[in-house]
C-alpha cells in the first residue's frame, strides 16, 4: 500500500507544531520501509441509508483522509439515484 501525505509543520504562539503521523513518515521511515498501521473498524461508522441526507463530516485533527470514501460513496450513490 502506498501513502501520500502532505507534512504538516508550523509555528503559532512561538511553538513549533508539527503532524504526529505525516513527520513520523516523512523524518523515520525511508522510502520503501513498512510502517505498522492498526485499523480499527466501527461497524455504526457510517453514511445515511438515504443518499440525499445532508451529512456533516467534522475530521477534529485527522484531516479529509479518512472521509474521502465517504464522499466517493456519496457521489456514487447519487449518480445511481439520480439517473
């Protein structure tokens, strides 16, 4: 599996502040290198049965990643209900 991630770094408050996972990635592991993942599922995690619901997705520090499923299954739902 391949990953690609934008390294969050930046300074506010006078603190250096820096992404757990993206600098880990970026600064300890070398091209090519494996990294364990632990993957957690949660079978209530999930979009509305009705395709036309309004959702809203709140990522607090994680970022669109985990979401984009989410919003190809949602689009893919509404081109089959919408045809």
């Amino acid at each position: 599996m391949c990953v690609t991630a934008a390294v969050i770094r930046y300074t506010t408050h006078g603190r250096h502040r820096r992404g757990v996972a993206t600098t880990y990635l970026q600064d300890r592991i070398a091209v090519g290198q494996s990294c364990p993942v632990f993957i957690s599922r949660n079978p209530d995690f999930r979009l509305p049965t009705n395709p036309s619901l309004p959702i809203v997705m709140i990522g607090p520090g994680t970022g669109l990643a985990p979401f984009r499923a989410f919003i190809q299954e949602r689009g893919k739902y509404h081109s089959c209900y919408s045809s």
